[in-house]
C-alpha cells in the first residue's frame, strides 16, 4: 500500500504559514510583560501577564478562561469542550511567570524587548515557558481549521499556573482547590524540552523527590578531648559513619527498604536511552565533574533519569575556625535528599530512613530528623495510549523518529498527577541552547512552529484512538 498523501498535514501547515506572523506579535506583546514571580515590585506585570493570558485564550476560542486568584500569583486556566461529548479530556500545564532578568546580568538585547534573530527569537521567557504555552493557541486553532471542527476533537483545559519560577508553593492547594473543573484523563505539561535541534523526543517520567536534615546531639556541650577524648560518642564520627554507611562498595543505597516496589527499567527502555547520542565526556564537561560515578550497572543517562538516590548535600559538625580546638564537639548536622523513581512511595522512604538512623547511631548519641515536603515521581508507559498519540504527533511534525528521554529533575507536574490521578505527558520543544533562567534566552522559530504542528495533530489523533478513557 503506498503512503497517502497527509492532506491533514498540508491544511496545518498552511494554517500555519497564514498566521505565523499573527502569532509571533502575539507572543511578542506577551513577552513584553516582565512577570517575574520571585520579586514583589513586578506582583503587577504577573496579574497583567494573567490578564493578558486569559484575554487572548477568550479571542482564540476558548468559552471559558479565567484568572484564578492563590495565596500568591495568579493562574489562568481555560477550557474549550469538544461537542463529542465521550471524548477524552485533556489538562495542558505551563507557567507565565519568568525568571528574573536584567540587561546587566550580561543580556545582549533588553530581555523584554523581544528580538528576532534568523530563525531565533530572544527574549526572557521565549522559551520558559511563554513561548511553549502559546504554541497552544495556534495550535487549537489549526486542529480545527484543518478538520473543519467547530470544537476541538478532546476536551480541552489548560491551567497556566504565575509562581512555577519560585517554586510553586500554592499549586498543590489551587489543584485540591479546583479538582473537579481540573479532572482530565491525561496531563500534558509542556515546559520542558527535547534532546537537541536534530533529535526530537519526548520525555516520559520525572524523578521525585524527598529531603531530611538530621541532627545529632552527643555531650550537652563541647568537651576537652583529652580528658574525655576515647571514652565518649563523637557526634562528628556518628555523622561521618551514617554518610559512609549510606551507600554500598556498588554505590546502591545501602537503607534496607529503598528500592521497595521501584518500577525497574525495560530492556526496550534501556535500548530507547541507548539509542540517543549521548556523548558523555561532552555531559562531564557540563556537570564541572572530573569522573563519572554511581550505581553498578547503569549507564549515566539510567542513572540520572531512572534510578533513585540518596545524596548527602551538607556535613557539618565541631569547630570550623582557625587553628586546633581539641573538643569532641556537641552537635553534628547532615542534609541528605533522595531522588525517587516510580513505585518509590516518599512517605514509606521516610519511614526507612528513620528506622535506619536510629539502628546506625551508638548509644549516647541522640538525634531528630525533619522531614521536608515530597515530590512523588511520575512516569507514564511507553505503551500508553496517550503517549503513542504524542509520539505520533510529533512524529508527523518533526517529520522524523521520535526518541524518548527523561527528566531527573522534579516538579509541580507530580501534583497534577497525585491530584487528579491522571498520567502525565511531556509535549516540549525547547533545546538545551535555549539558556532558561540565563541571559539571552531564546526559542528556535521553526521548533516552536513545530510545537503549533504537533498539538494540531494531537487532539484528532487522541480523540480517534483512547476511545473510553479513564
Ligand atoms: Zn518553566
């Protein structure tokens, strides 16, 4: 059978090509509002960055799009319903806030004076995440130009969230808030990006995340250590044994109960990570790091995407000034954290590491452990049928194989998944030159174009094959 000709493609494309320059001013003007959430004298530009959002998602098409107050910045969220009233519902997250930026900071443009650059578009924003939320836009609107649709073929919400650059502290609670309009059969965030220029991917799962400080208590002061000295606990040495301990000679967690119910790599996920090219003196340089080091058995990219961890980001203890002081100190202190993966439960990794501490410590020393707040992982199968939508989307804008990667890193879209118990997606098309939160911050035009394409493929390709989801 020969390969039809893509009509779907060809009426996209030329949607696309009749409103590029609409769009671009569009983003332009957006750009131009220097929402940066972290500090208070721009609480102004965020609202009016919230503002703007919701107005432009009214004039794009959606019903429904309203600013939702939090504790904090403003949300946006909109929603377009499909008339086909079985179809699946899909919830697209991104932020409008900003990383701070000055032209001092070494931009080579003023970083809210977006600049067109060849294919490049500068400024702060362009790509985290204005520019990957606003391919939504046009996107819709060339799914519906192209299958002649009055609505969209999904159900289609998005929730673009003001705080993601200071950490997200009142997502969870506006997610708990609003769980019955946010409902959604899958999650598709996009802020986040793809391999490089050349190698299209999409990512399928983060790494959560969990934190402790502990802190050991040995005499109820600093003691002489020659007339004590042998004969006592060190808390300093207790701190230094639990580091030690927290790992075995194959760098594997050494807590008993760590690697409970973790989802273990596929051979075909092992041969997907294979597959990218991966250049790891290139990835050393990048880490500032002069060796390559972790768990038996895994590769780098296994390692940072797909396996757990525990790290020790602070030791301290004992006297720290100049000279000699010949104590067995008081106190001793550790923070450790610990990257998750999925089927890592954070609540039961805290109860571990709780029993662990206490089996380690000799007598004599005592200790309290605080727990910060968690982040589950998240991951979604690669047969997922969702996911196979996305790549097939991907796949006919990119004109190309799509990889697959994931992300070490954690974030808010854990809540999304927790809250709404929908699986998590990952459409984005930034590229690591792109310098989010550094100066000069750009998108590539033709990638953010094939952002717009992907998600006009996206939403038919969704509704005519995850048919009853949820
Ligand atoms: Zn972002």
């Amino acid at each position: 059978m020969s390969k039809p000709v893509d009509s779907a493609v060809s009426a996209v494309r030329t949607y696309i090509r009749h409103h590029r320059e609409a769009f671009l001013d569009d983003l332009a003007e957006w750009l131009r509002i220097p929402s940066v959430s972290a500090q208070p004298d721009h609480a102004g530009d965020v609202r009016r960055s919230a503002d703007w959002l919701a107005a432009k998602l009214k004039e794009t098409g959606f019903p429904v799009a309203e600013v939702w107050e939090t504790a904090g910045a403003p949300a946006v969220y909109a929603e377009w319903p499909s008339d086909d009233a079985g179809a699946p519902t899909v919830l697209v997250y991104g932020h409008h806030d900003v990383q701070p930026a000055a032209r001092e900071d070494g931009w080579d443009t003023d970083p809210f004076e977006p600049v067109v650059c060849g294919n490049r578009l500068h400024a702060r924003g362009a790509a985290d995440d204005k520019g990957q939320v606003f391919f939504h836009t046009l996107g819709v609107r060339a799914h519906l130009a192209a299958t002649g649709r009055a609505t969209p073929a999904v159900h289609l919400k998005l929730l673009i969230e003001g705080e993601e650059e200071s950490g997200s502290p009142h997502f969870r609670a506006l997610v708990e808030e609003h769980a019955d309009r946010l409902a959604a059969d899958a999650v598709i965030v996009s802020d986040t990006g793809m391999w490089s220029e050349t190698t299209p991917t999409v990512c399928t799962g983060m790494r959560g995340l969990a934190d402790c400080e502990i802190q050991l208590h040995g005499p109820d002061q600093d003691i002489h250590s020659g007339s004590f000295g042998g004969a006592v606990p060190n808390p300093a040495t207790a701190a230094a044994r639990l580091v030690a301990a927290l790992h075995d000679d194959h760098a594997r967690v050494a807590i008993p109960g760590f690697y409970d119910g973790i989802k273990e790599l596929t051979p075909r996920e092992r041969e997907l990570f294979a597959e990218l090219p991966f250049d790891e003196e290139q990835w050393l340089r990048t880490a500032k790091s002069y060796a390559t080091h972790g768990e038996a058995g895994h590769t780098t990219l296994e390692r940072i995407w797909a396996r757990p961890t525990a790290e020790v980001n602070g030791i301290g203890g004992g006297y720290q000034g100049p000279g000699g002081k010949t104590i067995i100190p008081s106190s001793a202190m550790l923070k450790l954290s610990f990257r998750l993966v999925a089927g890592q439960d954070p609540g039961h990794i805290e109860k571990a590491v709780r029993a662990w501490v206490a089996e380690q410590l000799p007598a004599g020393i005592r200790h309290e452990i605080t727990f910060g707040g968690a982040t589950r992982p998240c991951l979604t199968p690669l047969d997922h049928p969702a996911l196979q939508s996305l790549v097939r989307a991907m796949g006919r804008a990119f004109g190309q194989e799509i990889l697959f990667t994931r992300e070490g890193g954690s974030g808010p879209a854990a809540d999304l998944q927790d809250v709404l118990a929908a699986p998590v997606l990952f459409l984005g098309i930034s590229v690591p030159s792109d310098g989010w939160h550094a100066p000069n911050e750009k998108v590539e035009l033709d990638l953010l174009l094939k952002g717009v394409e992907t998600t006009a493929y996206l939403w038919a390709d969704l509704a005519e094959n995850w048919r009853d989801a949820g």
